[in-house]
C-alpha cells in the first residue's frame, strides 16, 4: 500500500510523472550533446527506476554502465526507447564509451 504524500511518499503516479519529465531533459540534454556519460544521466533520473524500465537489476545497470560494451543490442534498444533518442545516436554513444577489452587474446607464433 502506498502512503500519502504528508507521510512522507508519494505516490506511485506523481514518482512516474516526475521520472518522466526528468527523461525529458535527459533527452534534451543528449540531443544538444552534452551527455558525456551514464553517470550524468542516473545524475537526473534513478538507476533503480531505470533498471526497473529496463528489466534488469540496479547492480547490473550499473556494472553495464561502467563498461558499456558490455550492454546487449536489445538493451541498448530498450534504453534508447525509455530516453526516446535514436538507436543508432545510442549505440555511437555506447561504441565511444565501451573502452578496452577486457580480455585480450594472445597473438600465436607462426
């Protein structure tokens, strides 16, 4: 049961409302470029509320974020989805982000 707003909650349409107004101005935000990093987004928005949207877990977002090439196609679809950007806006964003491998591969001697 959700409490009222003068016991100290809100309720679960005006926490909606509010998180989707904030996605709004990330998705400004990201259209002008100045997004620079996940970071700057769970900044504005929850990582619990996203992670919920996305259907995953809070510490799985967050682990994604760090290494973003880690994050699946699907999920990046989703996650553009939520924000209202491109895919392929989101994917570049990704692609520039993802860093090193984690594990290299050993060259072979011929």
């Amino acid at each position: 049961m959700v409490k009222s707003k003068k016991d100290g909650f809100e309720n679960e349409g005006s926490k909606e409302r509010k998180n989707k107004n904030r996605l709004k101005s990330v998705r400004s935000d990201f259209n002008a470029g100045s997004i620079d990093s996940f970071q700057q987004i769970y900044d504005v928005v929850a990582v619990s509320w996203i992670a919920t949207k996305l259907g995953m877990g809070f510490t799985t977002l967050k682990n994604k974020s760090a290494s973003p090439g880690d994050f699946t196609l699907n999920e990046i679809q989703r996650y553009a989805d939520l924000i209202g950007i491109d895919f392929e806006d989101l994917l570049l964003f990704v692609k520039v982000r993802r860093g090193r491998p984690k594990h290299r591969t050993k060259k072979r001697k011929s």
